[in-house]
C-alpha cells in the first residue's frame, strides 16, 4: 500500500520521470522552460524587446496540462511578437517566484512587457479565449 522511507534513505526525484513532463514542441520554439536563477534575464530583461507570457504550472496540475497546448497554439499564432516561458514551481526554488508574485493557483499566466506584469489570469482557457485575452493586453 504505502511505502515507509528511513529519514537517511536517498530517495528518486520521480517528477523528471512522469511522461507529461515540460517539453516544448519542435514547432513551439518561442516557448521555452525557463527556473528562479534565470528569470531575471530570460523573462523579466527579455520582455523589452518582446512581450513574454509565463505560465506558472506544476506536474501534480490537470488544469495545467489541459492548458499548455492551448497556449503553445495562441503563442504560436502571434507568429513571433510575444515567447512563452514555462516555469515548474515545484522544481529547484522556482516556488519563491511563486510567491513574490503572489500567486494564489496553478496554472496562472502572467503577461511581461517592458519589465512590467500587465496582465494576469488563473485557470484553463481555450485558445480562443487566450487569444482575446492576448489582443486586448498587447494592444493597451
């Protein structure tokens, strides 16, 4: 039933081996996995040159996984004017970046431009929705 580990027992970081681990697509190359050490210059720096979109999702999340083909296609749509960033908050410290967001659940989306948040949303959306919801934050 449930296995007991000793407190000096090594155990497996299992979350690399689940088969719905964060890989982007070949055909997604605007979207990229990016953790805390490098959030900075990847994300918040990048974002004066082009918008970024950063979906903050964890593995254990079945909104997550729903949601991340429907971002990879709306992002892929923008054909180059805005890049998605995936962050796995349960990986390394990536969870302090949840935290000094202020994040309240998983998935939420967060919209950089400028070095700047201008925009949020939680939960699964359809393409479509994100699509909207992308025109109205790019164009303000």
């Amino acid at each position: 039933m449930f296995q007991h580990h000793r407190p000096d027992e090594q155990r497996h970081d299992h979350r690399h081996d689940h088969p719905h681990a964060y890989e982007p697509h070949a055909e997604h190359s605007l979207t990229f996995a990016v953790d805390r050490p490098d959030f900075a210059e990847k994300v918040i720096a990048a974002s004066g040159d082009h918008p970024m979109l950063v979906d903050f999702w964890a593995d254990w999340c079945s909104p997550c996984h729903a949601l991340a083909p429907h971002l990879e296609r709306a992002v892929a749509e923008c054909q180059g004017r805005v890049r998605l960033a995936k962050v796995e908050v349960d990986e390394g410290d990536n969870m302090k970046l949840a935290g000094h967001y202020r994040l309240r659940g998983f998935p939420t989306v967060i919209l950089f431009r400028d070095g700047e948040e201008r925009g949020r949303f939680s939960g699964a959306r359809s393409t479509a929705q994100i699509r909207d919801w992308l025109r109205e934050h790019l164009e303000s």
